[in-house]
C-alpha cells in the first residue's frame, strides 16, 4: 500500500487522463513504464501519460507485478527513495552482431505494424465505409505476395 500523500499523487494523475482526452491528445504510444515527463521523472510513479497509455492504449502496462515493483519501491525506502536517487550501472552481457542485427529487424517490424495499425484506426475513426474497405483492400494486396511467400 502506498502512503496517503502518494495515493492522493496517484489519483490526481488519473484525474488528469480526462483533462488530455478533453484536449484531444492522443494515447501516448509507451512500451514500457518509462516517461521522460516530469511527474514521473519527480515522483518515479505511474503518470497520466502511462495511466491513459494503459486505460485506452492497446498495450497494458500496469500489470500486478508493475504495481507490486513502484509500492516495493515504497516498503524498502520510504520517502527516502525521493532524497537519494542514484544512478546505477548494471552490465549486460554483450550481444552478437547477429542479435544486434535480429534485434533490429524486430524492432523495424513492430514499428511498421504499429505504423500500419494507427493508420487504420485513423481511417476506421475518420473515413466513410469506402475509405476504410478502400483502405483494407490496399493493405490485403500489398501484404499479399509476402504472406503468401511465407506459406510456401
């Protein structure tokens, strides 16, 4: 359980997800529970960008275990964790230029259908039943010939 004064940190942020939705901002693309705003940088909590990411996004980022790593936080330090943070280096081992390179084309693909999937839903939110259909016809033709290569 968090301490009052963070809970109440927690819910304003929450609160806050109506007030970007109001102003027509989008879901915040995150992949993982890191934000480069502020609050999160500050407070080392979930903020409204990671909340609104998590309640309309389609990536759920607030797993049980995520909650369990930010009040861990809480139980071993207190409000401590806010008066020493530190940088700490962790070496990793050394990957291949093999899985450097796997890793890249993984991540080339991920951005592409993500790329891909926004655009649709920007058609599905924005465009009549022609567009979309138009839309999803393209993108069958275009993928066919490579889904197809990978069947045989």
């Amino acid at each position: 359980m968090f301490p009052f004064p963070i809970q109440q940190k927690i819910v304003s942020e929450v609160h806050a997800v109506e007030k970007r939705i109001e102003k027509g901002k989008d879901v915040p693309v995150l992949t993982s529970l890191n934000c480069y705003c502020l609050f999160f940088r500050q407070y080392l909590l979930p903020c409204r960008h990671i909340f609104h990411n998590h309640l309309y996004g389609e990536k759920k980022l607030l797993t049980t275990n995520a909650w369990e790593q930010f009040q861990q936080m809480f139980m071993e330090s207190g409000f401590e964790v806010y008066i020493s943070r530190e940088l700490v280096e962790i070496e990793l081992p050394k990957k291949t230029e093999a899985e450097k390179a796997m890793e890249n084309r993984r991540s080339t693909i991920n951005e592409l259908i993500e790329r891909t999937r926004n655009a649709y839903w920007r058609v599905e939110e924005k465009g009549n039943a022609v567009q979309k259909s138009t839309f999803i016809e393209t993108l069958k033709a275009s993928l066919g010939s490579i889904l197809n290569a990978e069947e045989q």
